[in-house]
C-alpha cells in the first residue's frame, strides 16, 4: 500500500510546460494539483482571520471627527468598519462571514429607510435617545440592548437625543456578498405599527397564544434589551453556583432556534475573577465587552478588553477569557457563525 507522505509533495505550476500552461489559460482550464494543498489543507483549514483587537478609546474620538468630517447625508450610514487585516482592510470583513461596524449617529440626524439581503444586528454602545424603526417597530437603543434587522426587513434610525450615539453593527455581509447575493433597495421612511414586538415577545418562557390567528412572522422579536439579558445571566449564576459557562443565547421566542439564519448571538457572563476556556469550535467568534474588563487569549494572541472594545478571534481556535475583577461580574456580547456552519453540515467542537 502506498502511504500518504507519498502524495505530500505535489506538482508544481513551473513542473509544467509553458506552452501547456498557456493553453490551459487560454481554454479557462486550470491544474488541480499545484493549488490540491491550499484549497484542502491537511487537518485544519487556512484562515485569513487574524485575532484582532478594536480598543474603543482609539476608536471613538476617530468616529466621532467622522462626525463633524461627514455629514449624514453623505454617509447615509456613518460607519467605521471593524476590518480585519489578516483579510485585506479593503475586504472590510471582521472573519469569513461577519462584518463589524461601528455607527454614529447625532442628535437629530436620520439614517434613511432601506432594507437589503444581509441580516444585521446592532449592539448599542452608548447614548441615548437614539431608535431604529424596523418593519414598523420603533426599538428605542439603549447600552447592551441587542436590535435585529433580519433580511428584508425595512429600517431607518433617527436620533431624538442630545449626545452621539453609538452602535456596534454586526452583518453578515462578507458571505452574502460572497454568495452574489448582496443588494439593497432604498424607500420612504416608514410608519410605526402599533401593537408587536417587543411588547408581545418580551417576557421569558411565555409567548403569546396564536389560537384564533397565526403570526406568520419569520421575525416576531426585534429588540432585546439588555435588563433583561443580564437579569437571566445573573439568575443562572446565582442559581448554578457550578455552572462553568454562564451564558445565554438570543433566540427566536417562536421556534427557539437561532434569531437569524446565519450569525448566532449570545451574551457571556464571567464571575468576578472567573477564567472561561471556550472549546475549539469551526465558527470564527467575536467577543465585545458590555460591561466589565477581561483578558481574552486566543492561542499566542492575548488582549485586554476594557468596556466597549470589541475583539474577533479565528475559528478551529480555543479562546480563554478571564475576568479582570475579583469583585464583579463581567459582561461579555457575543457573535458567531455558528448557526452557518450547523445549516453546512461543517460545525464541529475540537474540545
Ligand atoms: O445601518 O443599515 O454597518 O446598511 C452597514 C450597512 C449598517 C445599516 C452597516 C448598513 C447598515
């Protein structure tokens, strides 16, 4: 039988004639062989994802001069992309599938209405006063609230406030775009429809009885504020003194599955002092602090995370994070590409 090292070093491009090259070229056709390695590495995939660290007190005062740089009416978005080097900035995209975005928005100012194929969240930094309208919800913005804009979905943000306010944007642009997939459509701002969401879906373990009418809404919850985020990780902490990992996800109320297609989100929180090793898992992660400081060690890479910074880290990767305080708890956001991988059949958990 023939062993494996046999096959290890493969043809070369240059092994091959010019003219033959040349030929190939000219038919569209390429060898396989040369690029066999790069396209299906042994035992762990390449990732261009590099660990990457967006420390908020460099970032903000960089956002906040786009502010008095750019007016809104020529942003229509006023966004600082959270890129990862290891991609090309230009490729603006956090990990293969996640986009980050930092927005600002000013008193008074509007984000006009569009809607388009890439779902997007938006993690509230800070301020107040500041609301997305989304398929007709107007989800007021407050610290650490998680609000949806799942694809299709119509939506505009307005500011009513008196200070700039920020939001973490996390799409899944880079592979809807990928995919050729990606577009956007403009619209007239929209009225608020009394009566849904948040109000309906907004208590834990109960939604409401569908007996006379079937909601057929893909998306029957849009804002998730974080009160309630924390209030269930604070319960699980005190009522699970020996749970490792004290963490919840953010679900669809209706099914209980994932509340959108192809990023999960979750929300982590580290006891005072804890140190939490998350498994090496397929899906590239990115990790933002709500409240609290935590290192974060992602194999030789390790970060300091203060509140408001936002890190990403490669997937097939273990990720330790620890808390900074012996005497409070840490609060952590979290996105991931989990839910893709699990619809691809290639999630996996190396433990
Ligand atoms: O707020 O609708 O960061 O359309 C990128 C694209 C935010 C938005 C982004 C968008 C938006």
């Amino acid at each position: 039988m023939q062993s494996h090292d046999r096959f290890d070093t493969l043809g070369r491009l240059e092994d091959l004639p010019q003219d033959y090259r040349d030929n190939l070229t000219q038919q569209n056709l390429v060898p396989l062989w040369p690029s066999l390695r790069a396209v299906l590495p042994p035992e762990v995939p390449a990732r261009k994802t590099q660990p990457t660290h967006w420390p908020y007190a460099t970032l903000r005062p960089l956002l906040i001069q786009a502010g008095e740089l750019t007016p809104i009416e020529k942003a229509e978005r006023r966004v600082l992309v959270l890129a990862n080097p290891g991609h090309g900035l230009e490729k603006m995209q956090a990990s293969a599938a996640m986009y980050l975005g930092m927005q600002l928005l000013l008193p008074g100012e509007l984000a006009p209405a569009h809607r388009h194929t890439p779902n997007a969240i938006r993690m509230v930094v800070e301020g107040e006063g500041a609301w997305t309208l989304v398929d007709g919800e107007k989800c007021p913005m407050s610290r650490g609230d998680l609000i949806l804009t799942p694809t299709g979905l119509w939506h505009e943000h307005g500011h009513d406030g008196d200070q700039p306010v920020v939001w973490l944007d996390v799409l899944d642009l880079p592979l809807v775009y990928y995919t050729e997939t990606s577009y956007h459509l403009e619209g007239p701002s929209q009225s608020v429809k009394q009566g849904e969401g948040v109000n309906a879906f907004g208590r834990g373990g109960v939604t409401p009885t569908t007996v006379f009418e079937r909601s057929n809404k893909a998306y029957p919850m849009l804002r998730y504020p974080w009160a309630e985020a924390r209030a269930a990780l604070v319960s699980i902490a005190d009522n699970e003194p020996d749970a490792e990992c004290v963490q919840v996800t953010y679900v669809n109320p209706v099914t209980g599955g994932d509340v959108q297609n192809i990023l999960g989100f979750y929300a982590l929180m580290l006891r005072p002092g804890q140190s939490l090793r998350l498994p090496a898992r397929s899906p590239a992660q990115v990790f933002h602090q709500i409240e609290g400081s935590a290192d974060v060690q992602i194999e030789a890479t390790s970060f300091t995370l203060a509140e408001a910074d936002t890190c990403c880290a490669p997937g097939y990767t273990a990720v330790t994070l620890k808390n900074r305080s012996a005497s409070e708890p840490a609060f952590i956001f979290v996105a991931d590409e989990a839910p893709l991988h699990r619809k691809l059949g290639v999630y996996e958990n190396r433990g």
